[in-house]
C-alpha cells in the first residue's frame, strides 16, 4: 500500500539519496549547491518534502517518490515576473523511483503539494519542466497543470530545444 504525507526531518537523507539516484537525466537541471538549499528550506520549515511510502511489510516501508513544495517568498526570484511571489507555492524536484514508474505517483504527489498549498492560502502554485520533457508534461497536465510561458534557458537546459516550461495551477 503506497501512503503519501509530508516527511519527517529524520527521512530527509532517504529523500536526498533517491533524488541522487533517481533523478539525474537529460532534462533535469540538478546541482549539489541547488539540492543543498532546497533541503536546508525543508528543515528550516520554508518547505516540505511530500513522499510516497510504501509499505513492504508490517514493519518495513520504503520511500519510493517525492516533491519538494517551497513557499512562494523562498521560490526562484524569476518567478516574480509571473506572480508575486507572496502568493504562490512552487513545485521544486519531483522524483519517483523508476521500480515505481507508470502507476500515477507523481501526479498524486502533485495534488498533495496543490491540496498542501491550499492550506497554506496560495493562490497559484508552479512548476517548471524541459519544454521537451513529455513524462513531466504527462503527470503535470493530470494533475491541472497548464503551460504559463516557455522561454529559452540554456544555462540550465543543455538537451534538446534548451527551453524551459512553467507552468501553473490556479487554486480556486
């Protein structure tokens, strides 16, 4: 049985493990420095890392995927251009482990992180993606998610067509 809810501090380091193992590919932008401040968002409580759990046995589980939710004030500056950034969450890393792939993991942990900043009284929340990545465009278009801007990023993109997508979700 798969659980998802927000990880405690001590599972912090089972979360960093998975994003080193797991989330490094051609369209993802990861930085030790940039992984770094993200976790340390999380402990100082600017951020929760939202997981999926399984449960392997009566006394055995296993994180198995994650997305890492910022308030907006500690979001990426650029993000300003779009909305202030009082008023919105943003999505950072989301990373399902690939034993896990195909079972709609990470569209679920990206309707906790929505549900999750409806509590926080976010108006938006965003995300951003390869412009070329279709597993991330899949699981974002799910869960609501709709393109606000595309727009040449080759400091962070070095596959394909080297853009970047935001996009967002409207909190009603």
């Amino acid at each position: 049985m798969i659980v998802f809810r927000p990880a405690a501090l001590e599972e912090l380091a089972d979360v960093k493990a998975l994003l080193w193992d797991q989330g490094p590919n051609e369209w993802n932008y990861l930085t030790e420095e940039g992984v770094d401040a993200e976790f340390e968002l999380i402990e100082q409580g600017s951020a929760t890392a939202m997981v999926a759990v399984d449960s392997l046995g009566a006394d055995s589980s296993q994180i198995i995927g994650f997305a890492i939710l910022m308030d907006g004030n500690v979001s990426p500056d650029y993000l300003a251009k779009y909305y202030a950034l009082g008023d919105i969450c943003y999505i950072g890393d989301v990373v399902v482990s690939s034993a896990y792939s195909g079972q709609g993991i990470a569209t679920k942990l990206l309707e906790c992180c929505i549900e999750k900043s409806k509590e926080k009284r976010a108006g938006v929340v965003l995300i951003e993606r390869h412009e070329e990545n279709l597993a991330s465009a899949g699981m974002m278009r799910k869960a609501g998610f709709q393109v606000v801007d595309t727009f040449s990023d080759p400091g962070k993109r070095s596959a394909g067509s080297r853009k970047t997508a935001i996009l967002g979700y409207k909190i009603p």
